[in-house]
C-alpha cells in the first residue's frame, strides 16, 4: 500500500493515524475542510481543504493521486449534546455527505474503505462487555449516524459493482491521549469528554463534574473503554496493511466489522482516581445527572482484531493521561492560551 486517502486528516484520530501511516512509509492524502481540524496538523503533508461532499474536489485529489489504494474515512460530527439540539445538522454531515463521498469513491475506482465507526452505537449489555455480534441500538443522534453509516457501507457492498467494494468498519471505544511524539492531539483546549473535562479542571483549578452516578456499575458512574489513540492509531494501520486478507477471511461478506479498544472496563470514579494520581494530586469532584444523550457505556471484547489485524493495545491509561496533559501543554503554549 502506497497512498492512503483520509477524510478527516486534520482532526485527533485522522492525523494521528497520518503520523503512524507516514512513520511506516505510506503516503497519507489528506482532505479537511478545517473547520475543526487544524492546518497546523497537516503542515508538510498532502493536503486538500474542502468538503467530504465536493465531488469535483474528490475527483481531482484522484485524478492528481491515481494511486491511492485505500479511503479511511474519519470525518464526521461527533458531540453528543450538540447532536441532541442539532439533529438534521448532524444526518447531513454525517450521514448524506458520507453517500455523496461513496459515490466519487466508486466513480473513481476506490473501493476499499476503512470507516471510524463508534461502540456508541452498540445496545446495553448486562456486564457491559460487547463484541462484534451484540445487537446495535443507538441511543443520540449522533451514535445513529454512526449506526446508519455502517448500514449504507454495508449496502454499499452489496449493491451495483458490489464484487469490488469493501468495507472494514473498526467500532473504537474512547480515545485518550496524544501522538507520543506531540506531532498532533487533542486540537481543542477544553473537549467535551470525561478526560478533556479532567484536565481543564486540573489546569484551570475548577470542578469535575460526574454526570450520572446511579448507573448499573460497579460505582454507578458510567463505564467505558479507554484506548490511547496512538494504539488506535497503529490498529487503522494494521486494518489498511491487512485490508485484503481481512476482507477474504469473511467467507464472501465483504464488510468486516472489527472491535479496536482495551478489553477492560473503566468506570468514571476509576478514571477519576488514575487521573489524581498521574498528577499527584486531588480534584474537587461533583455530581449530577446524566447529560442528554449520555449511555451507561460499554467496554470491548477484543479478539477479532487480535485475530485479524494482529494488533492488542501497548498503552495503558497512565501514559494516555500523560500524553495527553504533555500536548496540552504544548498546544496552549503554541497557542498561547493557559
């Protein structure tokens, strides 16, 4: 695999697996409208600025890079709550422009996808564990996109000239951390999820906020599945290496979907506590109700991407924090922000 095409590039999962596909020679493509994502991430690299859903923007970036073998499309809306206010907002970005992208792709002879699918989208589970089989039931706008795009890929490889397109959709869990080098990261200063909210706390001396603590857990604060992104990153690299030979081993289907995340389960008051400790020392923590849109959670069972992609996570959440308030270190400086 020579070229790789990268909706997204610009953002925390797309760039960080931009840094790992150039760190084993592979030329990532990058298209970004920036409106999230940051120039400062795509500086010396192939770098197109525009929409997902500009087809005559798609057919020049092939018609100038004939030789992309692969799209990993990374490119979406993914705030919880901004999806519950703005839904349509949500099913145009992610759902109808994602048909438009399909389409240049076909038009153009890419037919293998790797898609950045979400574990949001899977049902609840009575332990909290899901594998690949476990039925979806998506529960905000948000996880629906996510869920309706795994559905229009899936038809996607089922319908006219169905023998050449294929599809691996890796269902990752909660990213944390950075780019051990701090090539790229988290490009906003405060996010949205539980460890952004850690750090802006620590950094800024304000509360945390525990959103929903009578869940059916071991502490009845929400559970997840914290993956540092580079490992993320080096599974996306493994999926576009192996693409082949995962799609062969489905015996016909020509869409896989595959688990990336650590196999364990972490409750919020856990990653609470693993936070405090990392830093040295203690946040003043509160709580409240679940926010709309917010789920139980879930954690990953990983063999398939063991089997398939020879790949399991090397990174534990200590290194993801570190990592993590390294590069907001380095952000705001470079920002020039506290």
């Amino acid at each position: 695999m020579k070229k790789v095409l990268i909706t997204g590039g610009a953002g925390l999962i797309g760039s960080t697996v931009a840094s790992a596909l150039l760190d084993q020679g592979i030329t990532p493509v990058i298209l970004d409208d920036l409106s999230k994502g940051r120039a400062e991430f795509v500086e010396g690299r192939v770098f197109y600025q525009g929409d997902i859903a500009d087809t005559a923007l798609l057919d020049r970036i092939f018609a100038e890079h004939p030789d992309i073998d692969a799209t990993l499309h990374c490119a979406a809306r993914i705030v919880v709550p901004e999806s519950v206010a703005k839904p349509l907002y949500y099913y145009r970005e992610n759902v109808a422009k994602t048909v438009e992208l399909l389409d240049a792709l076909q038009r153009n002879g890419c037919t293998r996808v790797v898609f950045s699918s979400s574990a949001s989208i899977y049902a609840p589970t009575p332990d909290a564990r899901v594998d690949e089989s476990c039925p979806v039931d998506a529960n905000s706008p948000y996880a629906r996109t996510k869920q309706m795009m795994e559905q229009v890929l899936q038809d996607w490889t089922r319908g006219e000239g169905a023998e050449r397109q294929r599809v691996i959709a890796l269902r990752y869990f909660n990213p944390i951390g950075a780019d051990p080098r701090l090539r790229t990261g988290l490009q906003d200063l405060n996010p949205t999820h539980a460890l952004g909210k850690l750090i802006e706390a620590h950094t800024n001396g304000t509360p945390f906020t525990i959103t929903g603590v009578d869940w059916a857990t071991r502490d009845g604060s929400g559970i997840r599945d914290y993956v540092h992104v580079q490992d993320l990153a080096e599974a996306h690299v493994a999926a576009l290496v192996r693409f082949d030979e995962v799609i062969a081993s489905g015996a016909g289907d020509r869409y896989r979907v595959i688990n990336v995340g650590t196999g364990d389960g972490t409750t919020v008051r856990e990653l609470v506590a693993a936070f405090e400790q990392a830093v040295g020392g203690t946040l003043d923590v509160r709580e409240t109700g679940p926010r709309p849109g917010d789920v139980i959670g879930c954690y990953a069972v990983v063999d398939t991407a063991r089997e398939l992609l020879g790949w399991k996570p090397q990174r534990g959440i200590a290194e993801g924090v570190a990592d993590a308030l390294a590069w907001r270190a380095k952000w705001a400086a470079r920002l020039g922000a506290n």
